[in-house]
C-alpha cells in the first residue's frame, strides 16, 4: 500500500515536471524575409521579453513556437500584433507592418501594464 503510493508519487512529479517544460517556448527571429538570413532564438518564458540590442529593429520574419505578441516598443509598449504559429504576416512581417520594427515579445497570455 505505501509503495503503490509512493510510485503514484513519483508519476505524479514527473507529470508536473513535463507540464512545466511544455510551458516554456522560444521564438526564433530571422533578418530576412521567409526565414532567411541571420537567426536568433529568443526565450519568451519570462514574460515580457525585451530583443536585444544586436536584434532590435531587424527582424523581417519570425517563427514562434507558441502564440506571441510582438511591441515595437522595449518592455511590451507600443504598436502590437498578435501572432499564432505560421500567421498571415510572420513569414514576411512587412505584410503587417513589422518590419525591422520588433523591440520586444511576449506570450500571448502576458498582461502588459499600460505606459508609465
Ligand atoms: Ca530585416
């Protein structure tokens, strides 16, 4: 009776182990349109999730792995689109706009507080 109870236990910690695995997803940016170029994966596990420096302002196309919304702002301000995985617009982001014009990403769940 312990044991089946330890062993339900043990299935249970490695579920949860998995669940919070499945949650964490990253979004690769390219340079160039229809995912050509330069690339970079960036991790928007956190939140909102500022691009760095050397990719500010570049990215001509995205592949995220979940859905995201991308800011033409640093820290989730700003202009923003929507974008489930393979959207009208990812594969070249001039369609919506975007172009060399992304500063920074989050998951679509986050709540960005509104402009200090
Ligand atoms: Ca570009």
């Amino acid at each position: 009776m312990v044991k089946s109870y330890l062993i339900f236990a043990i299935i249970a910690a490695v579920l949860c182990l998995l669940l919070a695995q499945s949650d964490a997803f990253s979004v690769e940016l390219f340079e160039q349109k229809h995912f050509k170029g330069r690339s970079t994966t960036i991790d928007v596990n956190r939140g909102c999730t500022d691009i760095e420096d050397e990719w500010d302002d570049l990215a001509s196309s995205i592949l995220p792995k979940d859905c995201i919304i991308i800011y033409k702002h640093p820290d989730c301000q700003g202009p923003r689109v929507r974008l489930e995985p393979y959207t009208f617009g990812s594969a070249y982001l001039r369609e919506i706009n975007f172009e060399d014009k992304i500063s920074s990403i989050s998951p679509c769940n986050f709540q960005s507080t509104p402009n200090k």
